[in-house]
C-alpha cells in the first residue's frame, strides 16, 4: 500500500477511535462536530490506494457512494429536530449502498469470475444467497412495526444491504480472499442499522447504545471499502 494512503488510512483510525471513546465517555457534544470528517477520510485513504493507477468508473462508483454515506451522516445528526431529516438520510444510505453494490457486482460479471465460478455442487448456494434478501428483507423491515409506507421504505433499504452480503457470500464461494469483508462489513451495518432502528420506532435504548451503533457502522464502512478497493485494484 502506498504511504500516503497508509497515513490516510491511521488519520481515518484515529477520528474514528476518537468518536467511539467519546461515545462510550458520555459525550455527545464533540462527537456531532467529528461524524463530518469520517467518510472523507476514509475516502481520502482510499483514492489515494487507487489513484492514478486506477481512476475508471469503479472507484467513481466507490467515491460517490462514499459522499452519499457522509451527507446521510451529516443529516442523521439533525434526526431529533425533525423525522424528515432521519428519512432523507436513510434515502442517503439507500443511494450509497447502490453504488457500492455496483461495484461489487460489477466483480461478478467480469471474465476472470465468470472463468472462476463455484463448482456445481456450490451453485445452488449462489442461488439461494441471491434469493434470500428477498425473504430477509422484508422482515427485518416489519420487526421494526413501523406505519407502511414506512416499512416498504426499510424494505427496500433492507434489500440493498443483504444484497451487498449476499454478492460477499458469491464471492467467498468462488474463493475470493477478501469476500469476507464483504459479508461481515454488510452484517455490521444491519447490526448498526437495527439499534438505530429499535429507538426511531420501538423507543428502545440501552447503555453505550451510541457508541455501539458508530462502532459497528465505522467497522463496516471500513470492510466495505477496503473490498472495494481491492475488487477495482484487482487485488
């Protein structure tokens, strides 16, 4: 990895561990003023992996999905004020896991996949990871017992999160070294997800529930994208 991108790398460490120590501490103050600077330093460490080696539309993808992910950060942050701002950053989510999801799926259409498919006897699994999300999906969308345009609205969110698990879990049966990132980063961010969830809609809070939900939300973005980066570095 290159220097600049390993500095980049322990700067996003740094502010993150930052955030979930004084998360955990109790404090909520600080913490509002950092959230802005955790997806453009991830960001950052990633550009500076790929470029100028690898500038195509794939880490175009990655970048635009990682700016979706710091303006919903950004809106979540005014969830209290009004519900409006929790939906729009949901929606900012939603759109990021798009993009994200293009480029994993773009790995599993290429030739140098398609050459190394899972063997016959895994390839029903394909098929059943690629169905599951539509089972899982809506129910962890109506667990929250939300009003219904709202549930399909999770729904929908819901999908494009087990999607992304269910390429990683694709991944792993060809024997991709790095599909594991891929599942347990999308598995985090349900996690983070439902105990965001369970106080939008249930009224359901625990202690350190903050520094959890950002703990586990950093440790998937960080999976996530260092996947990426090695899906578009052919790595």
């Amino acid at each position: 990895m290159k220097k600049s991108a390993r500095i980049a790398g322990f700067v996003f460490l740094a502010i993150a561990l930052t955030d979930v120590i004084l998360l955990t501490a109790g404090n909520e103050t600080v913490p509002i003023y950092i959230k802005p600077f955790l997806m453009l330093s991830l960001l950052a460490a990633a550009l500076l992996a790929l470029l100028p080696e690898h500038k195509g539309k794939l880490t175009t993808l990655m970048a635009i999905g990682l700016l979706f992910h710091n303006v919903g950060d950004i809106l979540l942050l005014f969830d209290k004020r009004s519900f409006l701002f929790f939906a729009l950053g949901l929606g900012c989510f939603f759109i990021g896991h798009l993009f994200y999801l293009a480029v994993f799926r773009s790995g599993i259409r290429s030739k140098a996949v398609a050459e190394s498919a899972a063997p016959k006897g895994k390839k029903g699994w394909e098929t059943v990871a690629m169905i599951a999300p539509l089972v899982l999906g809506p129910l962890v969308a109506i667990s929250f017992g939300a009003v219904l345009p709202m549930t399909i609205a999770l729904t929908i969110y819901s999908l494009a999160l087990f999607y992304i698990m269910a390429t990683g879990i694709v991944w792993a049966l060809r024997g991709k070294p790095f599909a594991w990132r891929v599942i347990i980063g999308a598995l985090l961010f349900i996690i983070s997800d439902v105990l965001i969830g369970i106080l939008v809609f249930d009224g359901i809070t625990f202690p350190l529930r903050h520094a959890a939900v950002i703990a586990t939300y950093l440790a998937a973005e960080w999976l996530l994208v260092s996947a990426m980066v090695r899906t578009i570095s052919g790595r």
